[in-house]
C-alpha cells in the first residue's frame, strides 16, 4: 500500500531538491512589545473589562454610584448613631 505524498511535494514536481522546504523554514520575527507595554496593554484590557462587567444590565451607571454612596453614608451613619446613645434607657427584670 502506497502513502500519498501529493501534498509534500513542490508545486515544480521536484521532490529531490533541498530547496522544497525553504518555504517552511523562513519565518519572519513576530513584533512582540516589551514587557513593559506589554503589561500596560494588559491593564487596560482589564480595566475595560471590569468597567463593562460593573455597567452591564444598567442604564444609568452614575446613578448606581449615587446610591451607593448614600447607602454607605447611611451605614457610617448607623454605625456612629448607637455609640452616642448607649447611655439611654436599661432594660431591667426580676
């Protein structure tokens, strides 16, 4: 049983010469940025990601923040609100 080596050879019909897999063999350097840049981009890929994932399903992300702020102001509110206030009234039994 016989291989099919139509696919290997050269369009030429010359399967002997060694110049049939030059072609392969002369790749071009890939332009990497430096590690530096390459780190940057990265950043930014991911702050765009998150500021995607956060404003996702919302129409108003300023508004979002708004109340958010509020509601962590209420909370520092209540917080501060019952230290001030302990010496009120006791609950006694018996």
């Amino acid at each position: 049983m016989g291989i099919c080596t139509s696919c290997c050879e050269d369009p030429s019909g010359d399967l002997g010469s060694s110049n049939n897999h030059s072609r392969f063999q002369t790749r071009q350097p890939v332009n990497e940025p430096d590690p530096e840049t390459k780190r940057r981009l990265q950043a930014e890929a991911a702050e765009k990601r998150q500021k995607e994932t956060e404003s996702r399903g919302v129409h108003d992300p300023e508004r979002v923040k708004r109340l958010q702020q509020r509601k962590d102001e209420l909370e520092r509110a209540r917080d501060v609100a019952p230290q001030a206030s302990e010496g009120g009234l006791r609950w006694t039994t018996g």
